[in-house]
C-alpha cells in the first residue's frame, strides 16, 4: 500500500463531510457578510481557538 | 527508457496538474458563488496554507524537535521571522480598527499552561501539530490520518468542558498593543531568536531560502486571513465544530455544556460548515497538501510505514489530548503560538513556553510507544 491510498481517503473523507453538511446546513448567500472584514464597519463575529464563545 | 515511453508519462502529469489547478478554482469560485466572497476568499488562503506549509516543507512540530535533539535552528528561525512579519502589520491594524478586526487574545491560566504543556507533548508523539496534522493527513501520513478524526472529537470534548476548565482559575486577557506593544512583541522575538541562535549547533545557523520564503508566504496568507475575517489564521475551532456537528447529527444534546450553548456557538453548530472560518481554512489545508502531495512526482507512490499496534494506540490516545488540550490552551501552535503572538497576546508567550517544555516528554515518548525505531 501506497500513500495514494491514505492521501485518497484523506480528501474523500474532506468531500463526504463537505456533501453531508450542505445537505443538512445549506448555506445562503444572500446573508454573507461583506468580503473583507477590515472597512465593513461590522463587528468580528467567527469562531476562534483562542475565545470564550460569543 | 525511450522518449515514446516517456511521453504519455509526461501528458498525463501535465492532465493530472492541470486537474488540480481546474480542482482548486473551482472549489473557490463555487464556494463564492454559492456560499459567499469572504468565504471563497477563505477558502483560498486555507488552500494557499496548504500549498505553502507542504510545498516548502514548513512546520511547527519538526522543527522543535531538531532544535531539540540535533540543536538545528532553522526551522524556529523561520517560524520567528513569520510571526514578526504578521505581528509588524496586525498589532496596529487591531489597535487602528478595534471591534472590526480581533485578535487571538485569551486569559493565561492553569488550564491554559497544563493545556500548552500537554499538547506540546503529544504533538511530538505523532510529530503533527493542529496544523501539521491536517497537512500531514492531506499528503497521505497515516499516523496523522488516523489521529485526525480524534483530534476532532477531542476538539469538541474541550470546547464542551472549557468553561469548567477557565473557572479554576485565569488572570485577565494580557495584551501588547499599539506602537509600544509592537515593540516589546518585536523584541521577545529577537530575544527567542537570540536564545535559538546561541543554542544552536555549529555550521547550522543559516535559514534555508524555501524556509525563508516560506516564512514570508504564510505571513501574507495569515494578514489576509485577519483582513477577510477579521481575526487571525486558527485551525482548532473548526474541528471541533465539525464533532460537535456530528454529535447532534447522531442524537447528541449540547445543553449541557456552557460552551455550546452560548449563541455564537449554536449559530456555527447550526450552520454550514462553509461559513466557518476556522473549517475553511482547515479544508484548505487538508486539500491544499493533497494538491501538493499529487503534483509532486512520485510523492504519493511511497510505501506506507508499519508501527506495532501501541504506536496506532498511542495515536488515537496522542489525537485526542492534541483535540482536548488545545481548546484549554486556547489554542494550537497557530492559533495561540503564532497568531497570539502575532497579535500580541500574552497567552501565545506563555503557550510557547509550556509546549515546548512538553516537547521534551513527547521527544522521549514517541520512541517507547513504537513511533520510530528506538535509539
């Protein structure tokens, strides 16, 4: 066995995660926020490592 | 060999390359089209990270572990140079546009400093830290393959106990801003740096170019990522959300846990994956190495090691305490160590200084749990 295998199954594994959550959690991008958060005039909003949740 | 036979060879590494260039805009452009331009944007700088920390050999746990064992700096010199690079332009950026743009700033604390210390350990056992895991799982490792999935759901245990964790106690956010905490974060800089260089061993003082530029590519992608998203390049959040996204999939109830519950974090569990920034630039790192991995040749034809079975163990066990401890230690070797640093938290000095000091019992451990031939 070749690291193809491992490699294959590493990015098939990304595309299933990918497909089963836009079937339960579709996204809209009529609610996107602007592209770039620096000048939006918008609060940071996401998820980090480093913060108690919001 | 002759050039007929050479020939078909070359095409189709040629069709091969060019479905990996045709893969990756695709995926940007329909992530934009259909999700949002932050987040194809995102998209692409998690697939910039991918490129750049496989395609010039870039690491974290590598290179601690050569400073450590053969006392070779380049590679600590290079991730120096990285974070001051990040650091020269997101500390005023953060201090010029406060609300708008964050930076990784978290509480040191006990939980914090034991968390640093274990996950320092354990990224040496599997020789991947957060970032290095998904790089290393994209190019094909099976030791960070396996531990990949692990490292998710240790994620989501840490997130899901945190705020237990935080109570036992933590001084307040500490940070470095303005002109005056550029300065002071530029200085610990070359003060490690100094440290680094006078450790090191003879002849090994010099940085190679492609870890050089290396440094300089990551510390665009991570200015781009503050800029887009408005906070700094992490990776440890988005697997946990995407556990945690499992684990109601499955029946699971998150009502008990102060984490999951809190608004922020049911809107994320809710939502599209695709609208995380941690997830995309986690799937950008994955597929960003699996691009570079497929365009080099010969590099997914390489056999796959054997381990005993208490090394594979030893990886499940290693996936989870790099998952659970990181989310103590508010974060991993890039959303505390480099992009706190970077944006000049305490807590990033103090993550440095626990993990490597785990580093030392991981370098020890990783032979005696059948991770490499013992010496």
């Amino acid at each position: 066995m070749t690291r193809r295998l491992t490699a294959g199954i590493a990015i098939a594994a990304l595309a299933v995660l990918v497909g089963l959550d836009l079937a339960a959690s579709p996204p809209n991008p009529w609610q996107a926020p602007p592209a770039f958060a620096l000048g939006s005039g918008q609060a940071a909003s996401g998820g980090f490592c480093g913060a108690l949740p919001g | 060999m002759t050039a007929a036979t050479l020939a078909p060879a070359g095409g189709a590494r040629i069709g091969t390359r060019g479905l990996l260039v045709a893969a990756g805009l695709a995926a940007v452009a329909a992530v934009t089209l259909f999700v949002g331009a932050r987040f194809g944007m995102l998209l692409a700088v998690g697939l910039g990270f991918g490129i750049v920390l496989e395609g010039l050999r870039f690491g974290f746990a590598g290179p601690w572990r050569a400073m450590i064992l053969r006392r070779e700096p380049a590679g600590m010199l290079a991730q120096i140079l990285a974070i001051a690079l990040v650091a020269i332009v997101s500390i005023p950026l953060i201090s010029s546009h406060p609300g708008e743009i964050g930076g990784a700033q978290a509480p040191i604390g006990w939980a914090m400093l034991g968390g640093a210390f274990v996950f320092g350990a354990a990224m040496q056992v599997v020789l991947g830290c957060g970032s290095g895991t998904l790089v290393n799982a994209g190019s094909g490792n099976p030791v960070s393959l396996l531990a990949l999935p692990f490292f998710a759901i240790g994620s989501f245990a840490g997130a899901y106990h945190l705020i237990w964790w935080t109570d036992l106690g933590a001084l307040p956010i500490l940070t470095l801003t303005g002109g005056a905490g550029l300065a002071v974060t530029l200085a610990g800089l070359a003060g490690l740096a100094g440290i680094v260089l006078w450790r090191a061993a003879p002849g090994t003082r010099a940085v190679p170019r492609r870890l050089l530029l290396a440094a300089v590519l990551l510390a665009a992608l991570a200015v781009a990522n503050l800029a887009i998203a408005g906070q700094p390049w992490g990776v440890v959040y988005g697997l946990g959300i995407w556990a945690a996204k499992g684990f109601v999939a499955l029946g699971g109830d998150l009502s008990g846990s102060a984490f999951f519950t809190a608004p922020g974090s049911v809107a994320r569990v809710n939502g599209s994956i695709l609208t995380d920034y941690s997830s995309l630039t986690d799937i950008g790192l994955i597929a960003g190495a699996f691009g570079v991995a497929a365009w080099r040749r010969g590099a997914l034809a390489a056999p796959l090691p054997r381990y005993p079975a208490r090394a594979w163990i030893a990886t499940v066990v290693a996936g989870l305490a790099l998952g659970y401890s990181s989310r103590l230690a508010f974060g991993c070797n890039v959303g505390a160590f480099f992009s706190g640093i970077a944006t000049g938290s305490l807590h990033g000095w103090a993550w440095f200084v626990m993990a490597f000091a785990g580093a030392y019992l991981g370098i020890w451990l990783r032979p005696r749990l059948g991770l490499e031939a013992r010496t």
